[in-house]
C-alpha cells in the first residue's frame, strides 16, 4: 500500500511539474515574440525555447535571430551567422534575419556577402528600411555618397522614427557640404531621442565644417563633460580645433585620446599631421605608421578616412633608399616581459629575450635594443623609438617574450602593470599587435616580428566578459600581414606555448637560437626548420606558425657564410 501511496505522489509531482514545464514554455514563447519586452529577458526567454528544443518553425526561426543579435553584441558573428542561416532555412521570407545576417558578414569584413542580404531583405520586402540603412552605411564607408543618400533616403521614408536613419543621413549630407540638411536631419533625430550621443558627436564636426566653431564646442564639450572617457567625441572636439587652425588644442585633445587608447587611430593620424605643419617628420612618421598598419578586417568610416590619410602622408614622408648602400643595416628590438604586477610572473621571457638578444649580436645585428619588464606607457616609447631605428635599416626584427593573448579578433602583447577586470581593457591596457607591426614597418627590406606568447590569457580566471569568442582564454588568432611581413608564432593560432622547465629557456627561443646560426639558411627556410625542432622538442604538443614571408624577389639570411 505504501508503495502505492509513493506512486500516486510521484505522478501527481510529475503532473505539478509538467504544467509548470509547459507554463514556462508558454511563457518563454510569448516572451520571445515581444518585440517590447527587454533585451535580456527576451534573449533568455528565447535561447530556453531552443536549448529544451520546444519551439519548431516560425518561433525557431525567430528565437534563433534573437539569439544570434545577442551573439553578434558579443563578437561572435560566426556563430551569429551559422545561427541566422538556419533562421533562413526554417523561415526563407524572414527577412530580419536575413538583414541581420548581413551585419555579421558586415562585421567580418565581409562587405559583399553584407551587401547580397541587404538586397535580399530588400527584395523580399520593398519598404524595409533597416536594411536600406545598413546598405547604406557600406555606401558611406565605400565613398559611395550619393548611393549611401539614396538608401539613407529610403530608411527614413519606410521607418521615420528610426534614430539611425537621420543620423547617417547627417553625417552623409556633411560630407557632400549640404551642411543645413545635415543640421535639419540632427534635428529632427532629437525629436527621436533627445539624449542620443551620437546626435552631439556628430553635430559637432557639422557645425566645425560650417565655421560655427561655438556651437561645435558646445556640443562636444556638452558630451565630454558627461562622458570624460568618451574618445570619439574627443577626437571630434580634436579635429574642430584643427578645423579652426588651433593646434595646441588640438594636440592636447590628441595626446588625450591616446592616454585613454594608446592603439587609436584617429589620434594618432590626427596627430600626425600636427607634427608633419610642424616640421618633426620623424614624431609625424611615427604616429602616420601608428595609424596605418592595420590587421583588421573591418574599420567605421571615421577610422578608414584617418587610416588612409596616414598610409598617403606616412608614403610621401618615408626616406627612400640610398642608391647603394655600403652594407645591409639590420636592427632588433628584443622584449622580455615577466614581472607581471597584478598576474603571475614569468620567470622565462626575460632569460629568453637576452638569450636572443646575444644571438642577433652574434650574427651581426648593429642595433639590438634588449628590455625586460615593460609597462605599458614604456612599451610604447620602446616601440615608437625602434621605429625610428627602422626607418634608417634594410631589416627591422621584434621578438617579444611574455603574456600574449586574444581578445574581440584584435591581439594583445601585455606590459606588465595591465589590469584587464573586462576583456574590453585588452583596448587600453594593453598593445595591440598592429603597433609592432607598425614599428618594423619603415624597413627597407626584411619586416618580421616574433611572438613567444601564445600563453593562457593569465585575467581569464576573474576577468569579466562581455564577448563571446573561442580564443578569448588562449593563443592568439591567425592574422593576414600585409606584403613583405613576417610574422611567426611560437604556436599555431588558438594554441598555447610551453615555457622552458626550471631555468630552461623556452623550445622556441632554445631552437631559435640555435637554427638562426646555421650559415646559408634562407630566412623562410630557417622558421620550417625551427617549427620542426619545436614540434620534436615538445613531443608534438607544440607548433610554430608563421605568417605573410619578405619580398619574394630576393634571399634574405641571417648569417650568410661563405
């Protein structure tokens, strides 16, 4: 009997609990179609429907958008469009996800396949005018104007109340100098949302192109006031003064974004033409390079136009080669970061790079410039004085030894006072990769700079995330340098390299150092030759990989022989 009793309670239970699992599903589903509930809550509601598989079709298709805008707001815009693609299996007339799907591609680089979802959105619906906005924004960016009007146009005409649609019309009828229209578009997109930053920031350079430098001030430092940190409204503030021939203010502004954001682009393009009016052409190369040099595949309009007036001044600016150089110059900059202040320490990398450091003297380097334990603030002026050696040699060499690691598709070397308590710091903190690459970039001949830091990401264990990658923990991501770069890997992107045991330097620095001495080993040559001694070394728990390769015109060695 009592088994019995026990049994008739488990299915009643079980009954409580199936209408509460079906009352939570129902209440998960219609949570997942409001379009006015919260983000978060709508986001959660969706993603239960999809991890408990109780939601198929229509509801699929659209719990799978939401999930993937979350996962685009966290940088994974491959899982954002793997997500989104099987919204469009479910449900092909979905043309969210179809318009949404093309800002992922967007955010990749991917300009084309963008493109091709916003004219499919378009043709599934003729007046959708989110999609005519994000068309638009790849017409702006691609100097496309009056195309980027047009789209501009129709996102306003089809979606009025859209705040993005008469912003970028703004900044679109600037650039074309029908300033009143932009000033009229700012207005009407404060009857949206008075309280929208971008209206300010972006009114601001309007009114400086109109002469109307009061009312330009007033809007940056309206916005600058309520956000100190702000660095696109600093640089604004920036170019209004340039704009109004004050130099020193903005200079200051400049030197104050760059505080902020030592990897900025804008500031440091923006400041190089202060230093080029100036005459200091070496301080205005150094800042053109630090904007050029790029390993992104995606940059907004504001930065491209910055990044391509750096690449044209840094090009006229750069010393051309002697006619015959009396001998091949080859210059160093070898890092060994350790003493890590708010992480573990690193016993290696200091042994590691003086280790090398002797070797390229040993080889015949004139310049190797040996360093340890960099802060942040000191590896910027380590980086922007080799630049400067660079600039005078045939070969320019970085090999840096330390923490190193990935964070939102950009990559960190890490000086050794950073405090990274959000991933997002990795942009102030730290030094991004396409700084160094940046300072071997004025060599003549032989650009190459070597990483003996694909380690574990030593914040990972308390640091907060706000993007959503694979790589976040570990390794760095596979890169694309530009022609006549090297860059080399102590190990394959996403992995991580092994410190040497005890007082033993690292396999990488160990079979580096020795390989690099082997006479008439041509320079592509000798890294297949170092990621094999690696690779035996470690007993296959590690492998070098190099990226990009010198001229391909001509041999390049390390030691020559006879």
């Amino acid at each position: 009997m009592l088994r019995v009793v026990a049994l008739i309670s488990v299915i009643f239970l079980s009954g409580v609990a199936m209408a509460a699992a079906g009352q939570q599903a129902g209440d998960d589903l219609a949570t997942c179609r409001d379009r006015q509930a919260e983000a978060q809550a709508r986001t959660t509601a969706c993603e239960n429907l999809l991890n408990g598989n109780r939601v198929t079709g229509k509801d699929k298709s659209l719990a799978l958008v939401i999930h993937a805008q979350a996962l685009i707001n966290k940088r994974d815009d491959d899982g954002a469009i793997a997500s989104l693609t099987s919204a469009i299996e479910l449900d092909p007339d979905n043309v969210g996800a179809i318009n949404v799907r093309g800002i992922a591609h967007e955010h990749k680089g991917e300009d084309d396949l963008a493109m091709a979802d916003y004219n499919l959105a378009i043709q599934k619906r003729s007046n959708f005018g989110y999609a005519y906005n994000n068309r638009g924004t790849i017409q702006l960016r691609r100097a496309a104007l009056q195309s980027a009007l047009e789209d501009f146009n129709l996102s306003i005409k089809y979606t009025p109340k859209f705040l993005l649609g008469w912003t970028n019309r703004a900044r679109v009828r600037t650039l074309m100098k029908d300033y009143d229209g932009a000033i009229s578009d700012f207005a009407e997109a404060e009857k949206i949302d008075p309280a929208a930053q971008q209206i300010a920031a972006n009114r601001c350079i309007t009114y400086g192109l109109m002469g109307k430098f009061d009312q330009a001030f007033a809007d940056c430092n309206g916005l600058i006031e309520k956000q100190p940190k702000n660095v696109y409204a600093i640089n604004n503030r920036a170019d209004v003064s340039m704009m109004k021939g004050d130099f020193d203010a903005a200079l200051k502004d400049y030197n104050i974004a760059l505080q902020l954001n030592p990897n900025n682009v804008r500031a440091h393009s923006g400041r190089g033409q202060i230093y080029e009016r100036r005459k200091d052409l070496a301080q205005a190369r150094a800042d053109y390079r630090s904007a050029a040099y790029s390993l992104t595949k995606f940059d907004e309009l504001d930065v491209a136009r910055a990044r391509a007036i750096a690449q044209e001044r840094l090009a006229a600016l750069t010393p051309q080669a002697p006619a015959a150089a009396a001998a091949v110059r080859r210059v160093a900059l070898v890092i060994g970061n350790g003493a890590y202040k708010n992480v573990h320490a690193l016993p290696n990398p200091p042994r590691d790079s003086k280790l090398i450091a002797s070797v390229l003297k040993e080889v015949g380097f004139q310049t190797v410039i040996s360093v340890s334990d960099l802060t942040r603030d000191k590896f910027f002026e380590a980086l922007q004085s080799f630049a400067a050696e660079a600039e005078k040699a045939d070969w320019a060499v970085v090999y840096y030894a330390g923490h190193g690691f990935e964070i939102g598709g950009v990559n960190y070397l890490v000086p050794v006072d950073a405090k990274l308590a959000v991933d997002r710091d990795a942009e102030t903190q730290a030094v991004a990769l396409e700084q160094v690459i940046a300072a071997v970039g004025a060599a003549r001949k032989v650009r190459l700079v070597m990483l003996d830091a694909c380690r574990d990401n030593p914040f990972a264990p308390t640091m907060q995330r706000t993007l959503s990658l694979k790589l976040v923990d570990k390794g760095f991501s596979n890169i694309e340098p530009g022609a006549g770069f090297m860059v080399v890997y102590a190990a394959k992107h996403g992995e991580t390299a092994i410190d040497g045991e005890g007082s033993a330097d690292s396999p990488f620095a160990t079979a580096l150092a020795r390989d690099i001495k082997e006479p008439r080993v041509e320079i592509r040559k000798l890294f297949d030759i170092v990621r094999d001694d690696v690779w035996a070394a470690t007993r296959h728990e590690q492998q070098p990989f190099t990226y990009g390769s010198p001229p391909g015109r001509e041999d390049f060695y390390f030691m020559a022989g006879k």
